[in-house]
C-alpha cells in the first residue's frame, strides 16, 4: 500500500487532514480539528469516512464519527489506524 494521504484543507479556525486508498476495495477518510480561542489548542471535530468496492460503486458505506463520542480530544494526542 502507498501513502494514503491525499492532501489537508485550512478554513477559518479549522483544518482537515484528507486520506484515500485501496484497489478493488476503497476507502476515504476525513478528519477535521477545530481551534479553541480559549486555550490556543486544535481538537477533534469530526472523523468521517466512506468505504466501496469497484465491482459495486453505488454500494457507499459512510461513517460519520463526531465530539459527541469522544468528548475532548487534542489533536497532539490523536491517532489513527489505517
């Protein structure tokens, strides 16, 4: 597999970091952090993804992961398995 990152997006107080890979299975995945005024520090907004496979293009898996779930996550201490 090669380097999954594809790219990162900056706008107003917040950034995206863009993954994609895959050959017959795909996937893609986006995950965002938000700048807190208070405390000078990026946590975790959302963690979104998509997963499809080529024989099956219209069959799109979507998850959508939000704050709610993980309360607050700093971006100094998150990671993520690909």
């Amino acid at each position: 597999m090669g380097d999954p990152y594809t790219g990162m997006t900056l706008k107003k107080n917040y950034f995206s970091v863009e993954h994609e890979g895959g050959s017959s299975d795909k996937w893609s995945r986006i995950i965002t952090f938000k700048y807190n005024l208070d405390d000078g520090s990026y946590y975790l907004h959302k963690d979104a993804g998509t997963n499809w496979s080529s024989f099956k293009p219209n069959k799109v898996h979507n998850d959508v992961y939000s704050k709610q779930l993980w309360g607050k996550a700093l971006f100094s201490n998150y990671s993520v398995d690909f």
